[in-house]
C-alpha cells in the first residue's frame, strides 16, 4: 500500500488537540464496554443500566458527531476560548476517568476475553495520558477532579454520572455555537 499524499485532512488530523484525541479514545472504549455488556448475559447487568449507558454512549456520540471534536473540527476554538477548553475538557477528562478507573474495572475480566488485553490495556493507557497531559498542559490541574475513593462503584452510581456528564456536554450548545474568542483574560 502507498502512502497517501499530505492533504489539509491528514495534517489536521495528525496535530488534533488533545482534547480531540481524547474524545476518539472515550468514544472507543465506551463503544467497547457497551457493545461487551449488550453480548453478556450476566444478571447484575441489568437492562436498565444497560439502557442508560447506551443513551449515555448515543449522547456522547450524538454531540462528537454534531461538532466534530474527535475529527479536531473545533480544535481552533479550543486555542481561542480558555472558557470553551476548560469546559470541554473538564467533561471529557471525568467521562474518561469515570470509563477507564470505575467502569472498565467492574468487567476487566469479561473484557479481557473480548477486546484482548493487548488492545483494552492501549486504549487505557492512551486515554490516562491524554487526561495527564491535559491535566499539565497551561497549569489546568486544579480544573479536573480525581476519583480516587477507595469503595467500589455500583453500576447505577455510574451510570447516573456518564449520564450527568454526557448532558454536561449537549448544555454546551450555546457556549459552542457563538464563542467568545480571544478576549478572555
């Protein structure tokens, strides 16, 4: 196969932002553990809260596609507007957390079997180091929060925050339809 010309696309999509990145990584892992715990027939995975994070994934996706942020679309915006970037990524970065340090764990097992661990451990570790490196970039720490409680999750309690962040990120339609860029301070 040959390589393929530099178009404006390729390049844009080489230097996406790392909030970007982050969302396609969210999307991917997301995507993943749904689609697991749809095949399961386990009983503690209930229909409801399967329904509930398969309207949070649709909303997630639903937002991603209508702005194009895992495509780097918005990624000016994130240059130009501290407000937009923060908000942005403050969601993203607890989406993320929630996935990887509270929901991953409950089916690690399971999705070892059907992701393999070699593919599940990348997606991990890409998205931990898109969040610290999000978590550094412009001195932004105190604007993320950590989940570092020791008690395990319930898969309601989950759900109920993918839930809450994922509407976090559609109540950002008016913020993303007329930004205020580079007046801030």
């Amino acid at each position: 196969m040959e390589p393929q010309p530099q178009t404006p696309q390729n390049a844009a999509s080489n230097s996406r932002s790392q909030a970007s990145k982050l969302c396609g990584e969210a999307i991917r892992l997301f995507t993943s553990i749904v689609k697991h715990i749809t095949q399961a027939d386990e009983p503690y995975k209930a229909e409801m809260q399967h329904s509930s994070l398969q309207r949070s994934l649709d909303r997630f996706r639903l937002w991603d596609d209508a702005y194009g942020v895992s495509r780097g679309d918005i990624d000016y915006l994130f240059k130009g507007s501290r407000r937009v970037c923060q908000a942005i990524s403050g969601l993203l970065v607890s989406i993320s957390i929630t996935l990887v340090d509270r929901l991953r764990p409950l089916f690690e097992d399971e999705l070892n079997v059907s992701l393999t661990p070699l593919i599940l451990e990348h997606l991990t570790r890409d998205i931990k180091g898109l969040i610290e490196s999000m978590r550094t970039a412009g001195g932004q720490s105190e604007s993320f929060g950590d989940y570092s409680d020791s008690a395990p999750d319930s898969i309601d309690e989950i759900a109920e925050d993918l839930k809450a962040d994922t509407e976090g990120l559609l109540e950002l339609d008016p913020l993303l339809r007329h930004p205020v860029i580079g007046i801030e301070k």
